[in-house]
C-alpha cells in the first residue's frame, strides 16, 4: 500500500500556500481511501474514488505512479510530474510524491535467545548428543571419592550403563598412560589445573580406541569439592589421520616413480606437494631450492616476467576445469627444455577451489620430430602459436562448419602500438622474447576451443567460435587489457605498449573468403588506431561491401558531422488511437548533412552500415541524444508539453555498459523531467542478448528514462518479451501493421501481443499506419498510440514549437 501527496503544478512560484490532496493506493492499483481535499484538487469526492483504480483519474497509462520510470523515482523521494484527468474532462499537471510505503508481510517476526536452565533441560537430549557426539560425562567428588558417569561413558567402554565399576577397574581399559592420569587427578584436585589427556582404550568387547580424556576443578566456597570433566571419542580422527598418511605416502611413491614434473599449490600460490623432478628443474632455472608450504611468487621475486606468467597459468587453472600449453618453464636467454604442461583445478566437496595441480613432460623429440616437416609449416617459430596457413586453413573449417549451425563467430585482429620503437631500444632478439611471453600470456586468457595466431611481426589474430557478440566484445577487450598491462623487464627497463583491435562478427550472411573476412577485420583495427589507438572497434561482417572510395567518403561525411555537431534532427509524431492524450509525443530521426564537395544527405539506410562497420554507431547515438537535449534546453515552453522523446538505441549502445551512466549525466543537465525521455531497443538486440537487455533496462530505469521495446511481433519471442521484459512501451512491428486489413490471421496476432502487454502495464504503439483502413483497424483493437505517414510525416526538428499567440503585450510561443 502507497499514500501519495498530490499538489497542483505551477511553473512559478506562488505566495499562496499549495492545496494538496492524500491518496491512499493499494499494490493493484485500487483507490483505498481519498481526503476531504481531493474534490478540490480532482473533481471526484472520496466517496466516488473509493474501490476503483486509479487510473480513473490519470490521462493515460505512462502516467501510472505504479509504472517503472515513476515508481524507481518515487521510491527514491523525488517528485513526479503526473497529467490527471479531471472529472469534468480537462488535462492538468500535477506534482506526485509519496507520502507513506507500507507492507503488512514486511513486520519483522520477533524471536529471542536465552540460557538453558540444566535443572529444566530434558534428559533425553543428553542422551541423544552424547550417542551422536560420541561422548561422555564424568564427576568426581572428592570428599567421598564417589565417580558418577552419564551414558556415554558407558558407551565408550561398550559397558552396560548402569554397570558397576570402580575407577580402578575403569583403569585398566587405558592400554597406556594409567601412572600419568593418576597423576593429573591428583594435580588437579592439588592446585585447580584443568587437564587434557589422549589415551588409546580397549573396550569390554576388545575393540580399539582413541580418546580425549579432559577434567577441572569444581569449586565451591573457594574450595576444590568435585572434579568433572568429559570423555571424547576420537577414533574416526585417528582413522582419518592415518588414512591422509597413507594418502600421502602414495602420493609421493607415485610422483618421485615419474620422471614429469609434478606439483601442487593452494589457491595462494603455497606449494602443497612437488615431486624431486620439479623441485630440481626449478631449482636449476631459477637458483632456489623451494620447500614445502613456501610461496610461488614471493621465491620467484627476482624473475618478474616468469612471475606473472607463471600466476596467469594458475589463475586460468583455478578459472577452469583443466588445459594443456606447451612452453618452456621460464623464457630466458638461454635454452631450457620444452614441457607440456596439463593443468587441473582442485575442489573440495562442496565445489569450492582450493588450488590446483600441474604434471608437465618434456616433448622436445616430438618438436624436434616435428620441426622439420609438419609442425614448422603451420606454427610461428617465434611464439609456438599457428602462423597465418594454418590460421586460414582453421576459419576455412570453421566456416564449412557454419552452414550446419547456427551460431555467432567473431574474428578479432590485434595489432601492437608503436611496436618499433622496442627494436630500435633492445633489438630483435628482446623482441622475440617479448613477443613469446607475450603469446604466451595471450594463450592463457583466451578459450580452450578459440584459436589465436600470429599472423606477422607485432599482428595477431584470435578465432571466437560460438561465442554470442556481447560476451565476443568482453573477450576482445579483456585481451586489449592484458597487452596494456604486460610489463616485460629488460636491463631494468619496462617494456610495455598497448594495442589496437578490430573485431569482426560473423553471424550468418558473411563472406566464405577468410581473406576477405580478416581484410575487413584489418580496416576495422586501422580504424581503431586512426581513432585514438589502445581500443577495439567492431562491426558485422558484410558480403558486398561498397567501394573503398565509396565507404571512405561516406565515413569521412560521417565523422565531419559528429565533429562539428551538424547531424540533421527531424522528428515523427506518435499520435493517440484510443484515447485522447494532452502532450507531444515524438520519435527523434537522423540524417547526415550534404558536404561541399557534393556528397549528398544520407539517409540511415545509408549511412547505418558504414557508422556500425567503423564503429561509429556508439559515437552517433550519443552525439543524437546531446544535440537534440541541447535544442530543447532553448525551447522552455516545450518543458510542460514534451510527455514523450524516443530515440533508437544501436547494438553498440545496448552492449555498452557506460551507456546507462552517460544518460544519467546529460539528463542531469536538461530542465526537462528525464521521464519524457525514451530510449527504444530492437527486439531483435533484445532476443539476441536477453539478459544485457534486462540489465539497461534497469538502469536505465534507475536513471529515470523509460524504455521501449522496438519492432515487436517479429518473433516468435515477442509475446515472452512484452510480458516478461523490464520495458514501458510496445511498439509493433511494421509488418504487423501493414496489410492488417486483408489478413485475419495479423489481426489476432496482434490483439494477442497488444493484450499481454495491456495486462503487463505496457503502452502499445502501432507504426507505419499508412492508410485509413489501416487506422480504422488499430484503433478497434484498441492501440494505444498510431505512428505512420497517415498520421503524421517527419518535420525538422526546428519545426516543434509552441504555437503563437499575439497579445496586447506581445507575441507568446512561436
């Protein structure tokens, strides 16, 4: 239940006190309870708003205090700027705040703790923990010399309970140590001191056990009267323990029987086990002769390079199940023997890591084998990784593969930044190292199925095969990451660059040339590095490019523009269908302005696939936001009018998660209430990449903004996404629209889509209605809002102005 304050809204201030009305809402939507003032404010007295749902008295649904956008800024204690209806059926502003939030299930259940009184406690549960615990009870009192166990003692020995013994007899059953728990009884009862004793016993039924005898004094009036104490029964310990010895001595005959080089560490690098193999390869490339439980990193100090290559190979093995790489166990100058090196994580029981462990085999006669023929034909003889034939040869594979599945491959091309001043400072053969340490990093963060290549000099290339685009992007830059923070020492300098990245997704309509696709993948790094260098820039592979001169006209064209803050707005008017609505409500458009030289104005379809292939749609999406909050921001009398801006979200934009923070920033800066401002998403992005989508949503929700889902009904999927999905708005697909008249079939279809997101809370906007059928039929369906060239053509954005009026005083608007 929510309780609402509603004031009247007034753009200035006013010396008269605001009248204000309490509303009292239930978590359905229903009027509970209305105060004396809300005739007043609303028209409607209490008795006329009682039991019936609030949106009675609003314009339309986006005015719901229960809607998204609303309801995150009400929680938070702003206020909202809400169209009513009054009762004599004129459109007002009101400001809408919350007063009181209440849930019944919220109370809290009271509970307390407190001492168990022993004389209450029942018996039983004595019993029932000495039997699970196996454990016993004892008393002594020194006075008498009388002893009195609990069952458990008892049961310890495998003695009836109750059976008569005197702790002489219960003496005997003690295998050893009978002279020293005389000796503690006596001490304790002497001077207070509390014992612990572990003693092996032999039952009445002849059965072996290790026990932990403990006693203390029982004062009372200051002097020793009892001593009490417990009997414990060890034996599963001792099993275990000696188990976990027998464990460890086969582990050790097992590893000291090979001549592979075996070891073990804990999740913080501390060697848990080796075998003599390893510990003499270490201690021969490095100078240390390690021991158990001493700490990987800290006896590789003076060797930083191996360091953090070494602790990337153990972070990868804690990361994943298992994997093999082939390297050297240290890159130094000198040669060392080549090791295939199997990793495997360790777990525990309940499947937390708790390290992991390496066996490693020396492969130099397979290299050597192989170094003539085969191998040396397909891989880099600087890095181990696969040279360009073999690269080529594996995308061929992978492309066959791709018209038997449907998956989402992408191909990331890597080049090094200002690489050639690493050859002019340390030479070439520093170089080569720092390329092999380097690679060998790489190999590590990429996946086990990927495939990662040299292709020449400082370029690299990485395969991603069935790998969705958002998770491809995190992949590429987490790879860019790791460049910029590789620091190969030499002669105590740090050597250290980044890299610039394209990285081309592959879905389904692509080239079958790997040529062709990694030229594309080249322009898209070159246009990473012309940007700026020391970032990624991606796009979609396309079958039939344009022209190079064509592409690069257009792409200058483009970035002229976003330059010099020319993008041409227009916008198109969404217009209400089913109920009449006060307020403007418009979609922002885009189009990129004629140059000099007489390149004409490019519409998206032209302009789109050039801006996506350069990476130019993020840069586009915020450029349109900037100029159209920037245009508003001079037209104040628009501020009560504007109820709805959309604008089109890209891919690029709806993967990035810096997005959400920049709407934030620019709406901060607008007079406007951010919750005019839409931002609308494909439903194809958002079939594609459910849980990124959802993600925005709510932040974008959190940033004040509503979201509306884009071309709907083109999926099987639409009808989940309308119901389920974080989204204020359902616009409809244009193929939905069209011919809707003729087709019967789309009819249902449609009311189907527009009924689940009528009963989820959403507004539903048909577009493309490019004829009076097609109007007719959208409105008996009972479509919320109409979109289309029927209703209205896209004008200037220049032309969204107040209307004018001329009084005596001047001219008003306009």
């Amino acid at each position: 239940m929510k309780e609402f304050i509603i004031r009247r809204y007034r753009s200035e201030q006013s010396p008269t006190p605001e009248r204000h009305t309490v509303v009292r809402i239930d978590d359905e939507g229903k009027v509970l309870f209305a105060d004396h003032q809300a005739e007043a404010i609303l028209g409607y007295d209490s008795g006329e708003l009682e039991g019936h749902p609030v949106h009675r008295i609003l314009a339309s649904r986006e005015d719901d205090p229960f809607a998204p956008a609303n309801r995150h800024r009400i929680e938070r204690g702003q206020n909202v700027l809400v169209t009513f209806r009054h009762k004599e059926g004129f459109f007002y502003t009101a400001c809408l705040s919350l007063r009181l939030d209440m849930r019944d299930s919220d109370k809290a259940a009271s509970a307390t703790i407190t001492l168990c009184d022993s004389s209450t406690r029942d018996p039983r549960l004595l019993r029932s923990a000495e039997s699970s615990a196996s454990f016993g009870i004892w008393e002594l009192d020194t006075r008498t010399n009388e002893m009195a166990w609990t069952e458990g003692m008892f049961q310890l020995l495998e003695l009836r309970p109750g059976s008569e013994i005197t702790p002489e007899q219960a003496l005997f059953y003690c295998q050893t140590g009978q002279a020293k728990v005389r000796a503690m009884f006596r001490r304790c009862m002497r001077t207070g001191e509390g014992f612990a004793l572990d003693l092996d016993i032999l039952t009445s039924g002849q059965n072996q056990r290790r026990i932990t005898l403990n006693g203390r004094a029982l004062k009372q009036g200051g002097r020793i009267q009892r001593l009490g104490g417990t009997m414990v029964d060890r034996t599963a310990e001792l099993a275990l323990t000696k188990a976990r010895q027998h464990a460890d001595q086969m582990l050790a005959a097992t590893t000291r029987a090979t001549p592979d080089l075996v070891v073990a560490v804990d999740a913080s690098f501390n060697l848990q086990h080796f075998n003599d193999a390893w510990a003499s390869q270490f201690a021969e490339t490095f100078g240390v002769n390690p021991g158990r439980g001493d700490n990987l990193s800290e006896l590789l100090q003076e060797f930083p390079n191996e360091r953090m290559l070494m602790e990337r190979l153990w972070h990868r093995a804690f990361e994943r199940d298992s994997f093999v790489v082939e390297m050297a166990m240290a890159q130094q100058s000198r040669e060392l023997p080549v090791h295939e090196f199997h990793y495997q994580r360790l777990t525990n029981e309940l499947g937390e890591v708790t390290g992991a462990v390496h066996v490693a085999r020396r492969i130099e006669n397979r290299i050597s084998q192989a170094s003539s023929g085969e191998y040396r034909i397909r891989h880099d003889p600087v890095t181990g990784l696969m040279n360009r034939k073999e690269f080529i040869a594996r995308m061929l594979r992978t492309l066959e593969q791709k018209t038997h599945r449907n998956s989402c491959d992408s191909l990331l091309y890597l080049d090094l930044d200002d690489f050639e001043r690493f050859n002019e400072l340390a030479g070439s053969g520093t170089c080569d190292r720092y390329l092999r340490e380097l690679a060998g990093n790489l190999g590590v963060r990429v996946r086990q199925r990927d495939a990662l290549a040299r292709l020449a000099g400082d370029t690299f290339a990485l395969l991603i095969e069935n790998c969705p685009e958002a998770r491809a992007r995190k992949i590429a830059q987490e790879a860019l990451d790791l460049i910029g923070e590789f620091v190969f020492q030499w002669q105590g300098h740090k050597l250290q660059t980044t890299a610039s990245g394209g990285l081309l997704v592959m879905d389904r309509d692509i080239p079958r040339d790997p040529e062709q696709l990694l030229s594309q993948a080249a322009d898209l790094c070159h246009t990473a590095k012309t940007s700026g260098r020391n970032r990624i820039h991606a796009a979609r592979a396309v079958t039939h490019q344009a022209d190079d001169s064509t592409a690069s006209k257009r792409v200058e064209q483009i970035r002229e523009a976003l330059d010099g803050n020319h993008l041409i707005l227009e916008y198109q008017a969404m217009r209400p269908v089913a109920s009449p609505t006060w307020g403007d409500h418009i979609e922002i458009l885009c189009r990129i302005p004629a140059t000099p030289d007489g390149e004409t104005v490019l519409k998206p379809d032209d302009f789109l696939p050039i801006a996506e292939r350069f990476d130019l749609a993020k840069r586009l999406d915020r450029q349109v936001i900037r100029q159209t909050l920037a245009w508003l921001g001079k037209q104040p009398l628009l501020e009560p009018r504007l109820k709805y801006c959309g604008f089109n979200l890209s891919l690029a934009s709806v993967l990035d998660d810096t997005f959400p923070d920049f709407m934030a920033r620019a709406l901060s800066e607008s007079p406007f209430d951010p919750s005019c401002f839409c931002l609308e998403i494909r439903e194809a992005h958002a079939t594609q990449y459910p849980d990124d989508v959802a993600v925005l949503c709510d932040a974008l929700h959190r940033a004040g903004c509503r979201v509306a889902l884009d071309g709907a009904g083109a999926s099987v999927e639409s009808y989940s996404l309308a119901a389920k999905l974080p989204v204020d708005i359902i616009k409809l697909d244009r193929r939905m629209v069209q011919q809707l008249e003729e087709d019967p079939v789309q009819q249902v279809m449609l009311e189907a889509l527009h009924r689940i997101a009528e009963a989820a809370g959403k507004v539903t906007v048909a577009t493309f209605i490019e004829s009076d059928d097609a109007l007719r039929k959208v409105r008996t369906l009972g479509i919320h809002y109409g979109q289309g060239y029927r209703l209205f053509r896209p004008q200037p954005l220049e032309q969204l102005t107040p209307a004018a009026v001329d009084l005596t005083t001047g001219r008003i608007g306009g």
